[in-house]
C-alpha cells in the first residue's frame, strides 16, 4: 500500500532531506508526497528541485495556521510528517509572536484537522531544547521540559500540545526530538553554514561568551534515517529522542571549522553571549536505539568536510540568500 504523506515545512533544511531522501533512489518507494511550505525566507524552492519531476511529488504553498487548506489537504494523505517551524533562537528573543502562532498555533490548527479527516500517523518534529541546559549526563524521553527561549518553549507547546491529543482522542501522534543538525541546504544564519560561508568569503565569524556552551551534532541523513523508523515502526504516543553522538563545545566546533576553511583565529570575534544561552544539551537514545534498531552512521569528521565542501561549490544556492537576509 503507498502511503500519501503530507510533508509540512518540506521547502525547509531538514523537511526537504526527508522528501528527497524519501523519494531518492534509496528511498521506500512506496510513498507520494504532498509538502506544504510557507515559503517564508528559510523555506527555499530549489531545495526540491531534484525531486520537482518524480510522479509522487506535489507542492503547495500555503500556512498550516490557514484552516479550510490543511483540512482539505488532510482529507488527501494518510499520514503528516510536521517539521514546519519557526525555529531561530536569536529570532524568538527579538520577537516571539511569529513563533508562538506557527509552532503552537499552527501545530493544534494541524491536529484539529487530522482529528477531524482520521489521519493515520502524526510525526511531530521537535527538539532537545525544550528539556532546557543539562550540565552533566543525557535526558532520557521522560524527563520534564524546562525551555529557556521563546522558541524552544513554543516547541515544548507545540509537544505538549500534539501528545494531548493522542491521550484524549487516540490520535496516532509521534515525537521525535533531535540534537543539533548539521549537513548541506542549511540556511545560513545557523552556526556551522554561517561560518562556512563567512569564512570562505574571508569574513569574521562571531563566537558567542566564552565558546563553552556544548552541542550534540546530528548529520541529516541520520536525522531522517532516525525520523523515519518512527513514521514506520514506532509506537503511537511516544517520544522518541534522536541524536548523533558528537558532542563539541562550540570552541572546539569553532577550531573545526577554521581548519576546515584554511583560517586562523584571528578570523574569530568574540562577542557577547546570547540572552539565556543553554550550556549543554544532550540526549539520551537508547529508547530509539533499542526499540527501532537507530544508529547514526555519519561520522562527524566526513560529515563535516562533506558540508563544507558543499558549500565551497554551491555559491549560487546560498549567496543570494545571505545578500536578502544582509547575514
């Protein structure tokens, strides 16, 4: 049987792996994807041009908060994968509204529909920030969300929100919550394509207080692997944390990339540190690892020069989109 999948933010960096990857030569092959995307300035067009031709690809541009649209193209798909957000921490401390009115707004407008047309599956895409900073050890799936910024406390919403209606109605949800990511079609105004291009183009990069605040680094193609046995053989109500198992400080991410790029620190600015910034992050995945066979297989120093790389030739996709953004 296909399944007629409704990909929300698939114009976005991971969304759109996940339908490239889906729809690729490797992919099931037994699926038809339908993505909804906003097009707001991090969801680009082009980053589904290789699949823009395959007999089970449609796009639509449209607003998950826009009701009548998601119902109808809910009452067409079997299953929704939700990876549409607004998710730039520095953003949300500027300016919460946006963020609130996608990530839970939009999210509930989601489930309502799905409720609504009896949806299948519900992939909810979330993240470890709203388990809050943890200074030694991992989280594990069932301990509290403590969200320090506006954007990760939307998603902890947006969690809470999805997993009620699995306890109330029954609803088929899943929630996935990753580490950082990293790979190619990343939007440069994130850490690791920001100083990439920054750097290739012998601008300075700008490292936050003291460089200390660690991050655990997941490469996309193992964030899909990881979103994708839960779409197919996880379990309706749970929680599913994903991770890559590289944690750096952003000092030690800061050297990597230097390296990487050919320039020294003096290529470095040290600026002051953002508002509420989380120290450490990292997750527990032994709950995904045991139960749906996860494993990351990207290591991170080929993941790495691989982005990089990417980069380095593929001016014309990200040029244009710090020039429009001024990043």
């Amino acid at each position: 049987m296909t399944d007629r999948i409704l990909v929300t933010g698939g114009a976005g960096f991971i969304g759109s792996h996940y339908v490239r990857t889906l729809l690729g030569p490797t992919g099931p092959g037994d699926v038809e994807i339908t993505v909804l995307d906003k097009l707001t300035y991090a969801g680009n067009p082009a980053n589904l041009d290789e699949v823009r031709a395959h007999p089970g690809f449609r796009f639509v541009q449209g607003d998950i908060c826009d009701a009548d649209l998601v119902g109808k193209l809910l009452a067409e798909h079997d299953q929704v994968v939700h990876f549409a957000a607004e998710s730039h921490v520095d953003r949300s401390i500027l300016g919460a509204t946006e963020f609130v009115r996608t990530n839970v707004a939009g999210t509930q407008t989601l489930l309502d529909a799905a409720l609504r047309t009896g949806l299948r599956t519900f992939v909810h895409i979330s993240t470890d920030e709203v388990y809050g900073s943890i200074d030694e050890g991992s989280w594990p799936e069932t301990d509290p969300l403590q969200p320090n910024s506006p954007y990760s406390a939307s998603k902890a919403s947006s969690d809470l929100i999805a997993l009620s209606y699995f306890r109330t109605h029954g609803l088929d949800v899943r929630v996935t919550r990753c580490s950082n990511n990293y790979g190619h079609h990343h939007f440069p105004e994130k850490v690791i394509p920001l100083f990439i291009t920054n750097l290739l183009d012998g601008k300075h990069v700008p490292l936050y207080g003291d460089g200390g605040n660690v991050r655990d680094w997941l490469h996309i193609d193992d964030h899909v692997q990881g979103i994708d046995l839960v779409r197919t053989k996880g379990r309706p109500g749970e929680v599913y944390n994903i991770g890559g198992g590289t944690e750096l400080s952003n000092k030690e991410l800061t050297a990597l990339l230097l390296e990487a790029c050919g320039a020294g620190w003096d290529m470095v600015d040290h600026v002051q540190d953002r508002k509420g910034h989380d120290r450490r992050y990292s997750v527990d995945c032994t709950k995904i690892s045991t139960e749906l066979g996860y494993a990351p297989r990207k290591d991170f120093a080929t993941g790495l020069a691989e982005t990089v790389a990417w980069y380095r030739e593929n001016r014309a996709w990200w040029e244009p989109l710090k020039e429009r953004a001024a990043l």
